[in-house]
C-alpha cells in the first residue's frame, strides 16, 4: 500500500496524478490512510517558505512516527534543497520533478535509498493518470522558465525552459476527452514562454487546442505579462472562443517599476494596466487573477502605496498576496530585510483592500 501527500501547484498537482496512474499501472494500491501504507510519497514545493516549513514540519513527523516505512521525498525539494532533505530524512529515497517516470523504479527497491535528479528534458505527456476530480484534467505543456526574478527559487528546481512537442499536447488532450474530462487546465511554470525553445508559441498551441473536437473548455494557467504583452491582441481573440474560460492570470508582484526593476521583472507597470485594460474592453467577462509580493527588501512605504493604489485601480476578481520571506540561494535573500512588522502591517492593509473590493463583487 502506498500513500502520497502534495503540496503546490497545479504542475505539483498533475506531477502526483501522474504517479498515481503510474503506480496504479504497475498493480500497486493507493491508500488515503498513512497508517496502513508501506510506502510514504511527498510531493514537495519550495515557491514559499510557509509551505516548506509545513513540509519539513511534515517529514520530521513521519521519520519519527514511522521509522519503518520507505519514505520517498518527490517534486522540487530534492533537486533545489539536497542537504536540507539529506538532513531531515538521510534515510529517504529522492526524485525530482523531472524523473517522475522512474518512480516505480524507487518503489521497487524498497530497500535501497535511490536518487533520481539532476536537470533532464522529460515530456509528461501520455502518461497514465488518476485524477480527483472526473472532468478536471490538468495537461502541462512546458516545464522550467524563461526568467530570472531575484526572488524566486523554482529555476533551481525546475530548470529553464523545456516546452513540450505541440503535437504530443494535442494527443494527451485527445486522450483525456476520450477518457470522458470535461476541462482542460493548462499549467506550465510560466505558460506564456512556451514555444520560445522550440519556434512555437503560446498562441499557435492554444489555436490548435481550440480546433480538437469536442464538448470542452481550455482554463489557461499563470503567463507572465512580459511574453503576453508580445502577443496581447492574438490572445484576446483566442479568448472570444467559446472553449476558453474567461480567466486570466498574469502576476503582477509590485505596483512600483523601481521594484519590479529590482526584482529583474521584465515588464513595466504600465504594461500589466494595458493587458488589464485590453481584456476587459474586448472580453467583458474576463476574470483577472493577479500576485503581490509585500515587503521585497527594497520596497518603500512609496513603493507600497503605489502598489495599494494600483490594485484599488485595477480591482482584480482574484489577488494572491504574499508576505516577503527570502528563499535559500537566491539574489534577494542577499540583500538587507525589511522588518517583519512592517510586512505584516502592509500585507493587513492591502487584505483589507481587496476584501473591501471583493464585497463590492
């Protein structure tokens, strides 16, 4: 009996379905109960600090609670934090994102600890799955990025940019609509590179998606506005197609250009309110979702205001709101840290923004 927990994103989400088929594939069970499993698999993330301290809060658990049981760490820890999985769980086999393929292979040796990582071009497409919902299917169509914001720690773990063949895309979402799913979620680390590496594009994929056959809706995962900016009017009318969910989510980070600037973000402010400003004239029931990272070192009370008065100005149906917290091996992490207090204080004031929008909806 084998039980997996997961924690992260959608790319998480469809990276543990994917094991899941695999190892229902093989004639393992699966079980929700980790008392009666032999086998422990977590699926791991490393976006937040909050999250990875539940994880290792987590690993340290079971290490202590089941001694006994192979303890498998998966997903983006055992790549971009080694020695802080070697130090928790020196016992536990490792695998990262991109070898999720040989998962049956660690299982198999359930007494032995094995290590699949280092950074490789694996296409996760056509691949057995069980999903928990029945007509909700994620599909991923890249994997790694095209950025190198200071912040951010995924490029450690995911690597850059490796888009997957259009042509393998369109099959898995052939298979999925025959499987009986109803929806589609694109997911990728950054959607809105993908093609960049191969002469393709987001566009020229979603066209293709949108002709397959079928009573279907595309739900489209995070771009980032730099690469939707290159092809916005493109996007807008592949919006207006009855199989797209009107749904977009472009992360901001910061209302101020000094700090987008700072955060090696490839955009301008006034290119985030454009991609809003687009949408919403040419798609009326757009859904906007949107980040904001609160408190990055260099970040005035000027620089937060600018920020505050922003999402006052664009009042996006969705806003995702991060407190600053360094992560390992990053330029940010670096630099000199704005108080905790003064993060707290700002992420309150911009929470009550947002529920003060959120009640006018």
């Amino acid at each position: 009996m084998i039980y997996i927990r997961v924690y992260g994103c959608t790319a998480n989400q469809d990276d543990t379905d994917i094991i899941r088929g695999l190892i229902n594939k093989e004639g393992y069970k699966l079980t929700e109960n980790i008392d009666l499993a032999e086998i422990i698999i977590i699926v791991t993330c490393i976006a937040k600090s909050k999250t990875e301290a539940k994880i290792t809060s987590k690993l340290k658990e079971i290490i202590v609670k089941y001694p006994e049981k192979k303890l498998i760490i998966a997903g983006c820890m055992p790549e971009a934090e080694y020695e802080i999985c070697k130090k928790i769980a020196p016992n536990a086999s490792l695998i990262n994102s991109q070898h999720i393929k040989n998962i049956i292979e660690v299982i198999k040796n359930k007494n032995k600890v094995i290590e699949f990582l280092g950074k490789r071009n694996e296409n996760k497409l056509n691949l057995p799955k069980i999903t928990s919902k029945k007509e909700v299917v994620s599909v991923q169509i890249a994997e790694g990025c095209n950025s190198n914001c200071t912040y951010c720690i995924i490029r450690l773990a995911k690597g850059s940019l490796h888009s997957f063949p259009e042509e393998e895309i369109i099959k898995e979402i052939k298979i999925r609509l025959d499987q009986g799913y109803k929806r589609i979620n694109i997911t990728a680390t950054d959607c809105g590179c993908y093609g960049i590496d191969i002469g393709s594009s987001l566009p020229k994929l979603l066209k293709e998606i949108i002709k397959v056959k079928g009573d279907f809706k595309i739900r489209l995962g995070m771009a980032n506005p730099n690469f939707v900016l290159e092809f916005l009017n493109e996007l807008i009318k592949i919006y207006k197609d009855d199989k797209m969910i009107k749904f977009l989510h472009i992360p901001l980070q910061s209302g101020s250009n000094k700090i987008l600037k700072d955060m090696n973000r490839k955009y301008k402010v006034e290119d985030f309110k454009k991609i809003v400003k687009e949408f919403r004239k040419n798609i009326p029931n757009i859904n906007i979702s949107t980040d904001i990272i609160v408190g990055y070192p260099t970040e005035s009370l000027e620089d937060f205001k600018k920020t505050l008065e922003l999402i006052k100005e664009i009042t996006p149906e969705v806003l995702n709101i991060s407190k600053f917290a360094p992560r390992p091996k990053t330029k940010a992490k670096e630099l000199k840290q704005l108080p905790t207090e003064i993060i707290k204080k700002r992420s309150i004031e911009i929470t009550k923004e947002i529920n003060k929008i959120r009640n006018k909806f």
